[in-house]
C-alpha cells in the first residue's frame, strides 16, 4: 500500500469532509425543532433548509471522491499483488507445478485476489468513513447531553462478543468456500479440456454428478457464510434499538423536566439513529477482513514458498563456447532426498528411489545423443537436468566446463532450444508464436524460419498469414502443423544446445516425415539430446545411451548396441513388433 498512501490520504480528507457534513445534518435538527416547532419562527425555515441542502450536497460531493479514490488505491494495491504472485510463481521450479494444477493457482488470481480487493477497498471505506463519521456523531451526542450518551451506548459492549465470533466462523469458512472453488476450477478445466475423452467414453454423468458435488459443496460453504453474516445485522437492530429506546425514554423525562429542550433530544436521536449505518458496516466490516484475511494467507503461503532450484547471487553469465554438455556423477531424487543408499538413516522414513543414479555422461559439441529406455528410466528428468528445471541432489551438470548451477538462467537458457511432445502454442498470431521470446524479430526472421521448418506454405493458406490468430492451445492446427510452428519457434531462437523430447510421438505417418525433415535440417551443426521410444527415428544419431531404473546400462551407435544383443536390441525388436 506504501506507493499508494497519497491517494489514500487524499481518501481520507473527503472522508472528514463527509464525517462533518453528517454531524451538521444531525446538528441541524436542534434550531429546526427549537426554532420552527417550539419558537413558531418561519423565518428559520429558510436558513435550516438551505442548511441541509448544502450539507446533503457536501456529503454526495464527498462520498463520491472518497469511494473513488480509495477504489483506485484498492484496485491498484490488488494488481500489485496480482504481479508479485505472478513474478513469483513464475521463478518458482519445475517440481512447484507438478504438485500444483494449474487451475488452482490460477484461482490465486481471480477469486483469492477478489477476495482480498473487497477486503482493502471496504477496509479503506469503513475504516475510513464509517469510522470518522461515527465518532464525530458519538462525541456530538456527548457534546449534547453526556448522560443520555452514556445510557445510550452502554449497551455496545454487549456487540462485541457476537461479531468477534462470527468473524472468526466467516474466516473458517472462507477457507474452505476457496478450496472448493479451486476443486471446481481445476474439474472445470480438466473436463472443458478433455471433452472429445469425456463424450466418447460415455463419461458425461459421471462428469456432471462430479461436477455438481463440487458446486453443491461450493453453494453450502458458500450459505453458511451468508448465513453468518447475516446474524451481524439483528444484533447491530437489537443494541440500536435498546440505545434509542434508553435515550427517548431519559431523553424524554429531561424534556418534560426542562432539564433539555426537545431540539437537544431530537438532535441526540438524529444523531444516534444517522450513526447506526455506519455502525452496522463496520461490524460487517469484520466478516468481510475475515473473508480477505483467508485469501491473504493463501497467497503468502505461496509467496513464503522458496524455489528448489534458484539463481545463485550475482551469478555470472555462461560463457561462450562450442556447446558441449556433461553430466558429472549425477544423481536426483524427486522427493529432494538421496535415497536410502546414499547415507540416509535407515530407520527414518523410506525416501523416494532416485530417478537417477549416479549418471555420468557427455554430450560432445555438435554431435546428436539420444536416450532410449522404457518408461521412467529416467530420460526426461535427465534432460531436465540441462535447462535447470531442476537440480541433482549429487553431482554435476556442465556446459563448456561450467556449472549451470553457477550461471545466471538468462545466459542458460538462452543458450537452449526446446522442441517436445507437449507442444506449447499460444491464442495469439502465427507470428508472436514462432517469435515467443524474441518480439524484436523482425517480419523477415519469422518467415526465414517458418520456410526452414516447412512450415510457410500452410502458415501462407491461413486467413490472415501470420497474422491468423491461432486460438488456445492452436486449435485451428493439426497436430504435425503445431509440431512444425514449434520447430520454427527453435529456429528463429539458434541457440547451440538443442532438447528433443519425443517430438513425434503423436504424429501420423505423413505428419512425422515432413517433421523428421525439418527436425533434420534444425539439428544440423548443434548439440543435440533427444528422447525417442520409436527407436526408427534415432537410428542415425552419433551416441545412443540406453537407460533403465535411472542408470546408463548401454552405449553406442545403433548397429553396435544391435550386436550387444541387450535391452537396446530387445526395445528395437518389440519396436518392429509394434509397427
């Protein structure tokens, strides 16, 4: 809130503006009743309603300017939130987002973050004008008659209690309305996503009967806070009306004493009865922090969240060189821990077996290594190693002889291309797709690179060219189409190290040759590591490291690791097998 505090105070000024117009309408009442009823002065009828027109007039004036001003300090207090999650989330490891979907963080943002918007604009309000209004309408009641006060307001205390309660039940309850709602998002967007899956597999009850759960359960925690909330408005009626009661009922034995005149009285129960709204906003005003202090401490459980893997201070950037890559003795284990085998205490709690085990490679500059193995021998977290996804409990990684873990991430993944299974493209242009991460590029780099990942012709017959917006996930591309916008993508970045994970693995026949063409041309002159289960398609590549349970078993080329008669030549055969 600090860079905002001069709007607030600037807030807070229409705020006392519109405190001191509140208690001059209450004022006001006294020389009307006194006046007009008691003195029979027409004259006055002109001077106190001009009076309480200009005082109305103020309040509106005020009002407006301080609603306004603390909306745009709230607003913009919320979106700086909204970028320090982002920031933050966006530095945090590969690890943070498997153990988190997608659609749960992103309720962060817009649920959370609305949560806590109403929290800081009400809060601001409340605190602001409710606050200043009812203590100058309280110390204008004493100012009148402080016996009267007195017995009015000491049946406030009794408030107290109740409200505190119920905030405390409105915050329990937030909590748990969020983590619905996060459930329902994240069954919301799987569902939406996989609907060819869910209508081919019949799966549409079962879908909706999961789907209704999660909103009934949202519409129950969503009842119960209402229904809390609620119970501050009869308790704020019940010690108002004893308040009033007790001051008509004193009020009215002074006037009949000649103790006060009946303005006095009129005056004190206009005053008592103008404090009541604001009275009973601020004690909603608990219910609502509650509700934004749940938020608030969702999101700094996030933001107290460290990376696994973060940049080392002041790391240098990663010098030049031909590209080489090594892995020194590595290991890595998922659950961050060695693994029994590496020196745990056996008689803790058994840790996850490695992914890798004591893995030591070398990706010589220029040369293409591939990684072949059944499924989790390890091969993708291997190459995950390389961009710093993720870090290796022992050992190291290397590039030209430096420790990635010692470099700045600008100057590592600059020098890495990606091209995987998971094609990434965004609902944007051809163009801001095969430019993501280089915008400067110029109209002439993108189309040089379109051509040589054969991917210009079918860009040219889209509506727009380049231009054509491609809709999420590229929806308006076949599968081989995203591939190939993809390996442009790579082509335009030219980085010396290049990462192929599976990058025709659900590609038809057709699809995968013009594909191979592209990738062939891409690879040219780089280093390059690629994973392949069809094994067809790395039968050329220089070095092929056969792995099983996180280990390297074989090393070769693709007829040598065929005379060893090992695991490689018994995954080549179920491979023809399966073509």
């Amino acid at each position: 809130m600090r860079p905002h505090l001069g709007t607030i105070a600037l807030a807070v000024m229409w705020m006392l503006v519109l405190a001191a117009a509140t208690v001059a309408v209450a004022h006001m009442l006294k020389p009307a009743i006194d006046g007009i009823v008691v003195g029979s002065d027409p004259q006055a009828l002109w001077g106190i309603g001009l009076g309480i027109l200009l005082a109305f007039a103020v309040k509106a004036v005020s009002n407006f300017f301080s609603v306004v001003l603390v909306a745009k300090a709230g607003l913009a207090a919320v979106s700086d939130a909204r970028n320090r999650l982002y920031r933050h989330l966006s530095e945090m490891d590969l690890g943070f987002f498997l153990a988190h979907s997608a659609s749960a963080l992103a309720a962060r943002f817009t649920v959370d973050l609305h949560l806590l918007r109403l929290a800081v604009s009400n809060g601001l309000t409340s605190l602001g004008r409710d606050l200043m209004t009812l203590i100058g309408l309280v110390a204008y009641t004493f100012w009148v008659d402080w016996q009267m006060a007195l017995l009015a307001y000491i049946a406030l205390p009794l408030a107290i209690w109740p409200v505190a309660r119920l905030g405390r039940r409105i915050r329990r309850i937030a909590g748990r309305t969020q983590r619905d709602l996060g459930s329902l998002n994240a069954q919301l967007t799987q569902t939406l996503r996989g609907i060819r899956m869910v209508k081919i597999y019949g799966a549409e009850e079962m879908e909706r009967a999961r789907v209704h759960r999660l909103i009934a359960a949202v519409q129950t925690q969503s009842f119960k806070a209402e229904w809390t909330r609620a119970l501050v408005t009869p308790i704020m009626e019940g010690v108002v009306g004893l308040a009033a009661g007790a001051a008509l009922y004193y009020g009215g034995a002074r006037v009949l004493a000649g103790e006060v005149t009946p303005g006095d009285l009129t005056a004190f129960l206009g005053a008592v009865m103008l404090a009541y709204q604001p009275a009973k906003r601020l004690a909603n005003l608990h219910t609502i922090l509650q509700e934004g202090l749940a938020a608030a401490d969702r999101m700094y459980h996030l933001l107290d969240l460290k990376p696994a893997v973060a940049e080392a201070p002041g790391a240098p950037p990663l010098r030049p060189g031909p590209g080489t890559v090594r892995f020194d003795d590595v290991t890595f284990a998922y659950d961050g821990g060695p693994g029994p085998e590496l020196g745990d205490d056996a008689s803790g709690p058994a840790a996850a077996p490695p992914a890798l085990r004591g893995v030591d490679l070398t990706l010589e500059a220029g040369t293409v290594v591939a990684l072949v193995g059944p499924s989790g021998a390890g091969k993708s977290t291997l190459m995950n190693l390389i961009p710093r996804l993720h870090d290796p409990q022992r050992g190291r990684v290397l590039i030209d002889g430096q420790d990635v873990r010692a470099v700045s991430f600008a100057s590592l993944w600059a020098r890495i291309g990606l091209v995987s299974q998971d094609v990434v493209v965004f609902d944007d242009t051809v163009r801001a797709n095969i430019a993501y991460g280089r915008p400067e590029a110029s109209a002439e780099e993108v189309e040089r690179a379109a051509r040589r990942a054969a991917a210009h012709d079918f860009i040219a017959a889209l509506p727009d060219g380049y231009d054509t917006r491609l809709g999420e996930q590229g929806v308006r591309l076949s599968g081989g189409q995203r591939q190939r916008l993809c390996i442009a993508r790579a082509f335009l970045k030219d980085a010396p190290i290049l990462l192929l994970d599976e990058p025709t693995a659900a590609l038809d026949t057709e699809s995968e040759r013009l594909v191979q063409s592209a990738l062939a041309a891409l690879m040219a002159g780089r280093t390059c590591l690629i994973i392949a289960h069809r094994l067809s398609t790395i039968a050329g590549a220089d070095v092929i490291h056969v792995m099983a349970e996180g280990a390297v078993v074989e090393s070769g080329d693709h007829a040598g690791l065929l005379a060893k008669d090992g695991l490689y030549a018994r995954l080549h055969a179920a491979n023809r097998l399966g073509a």
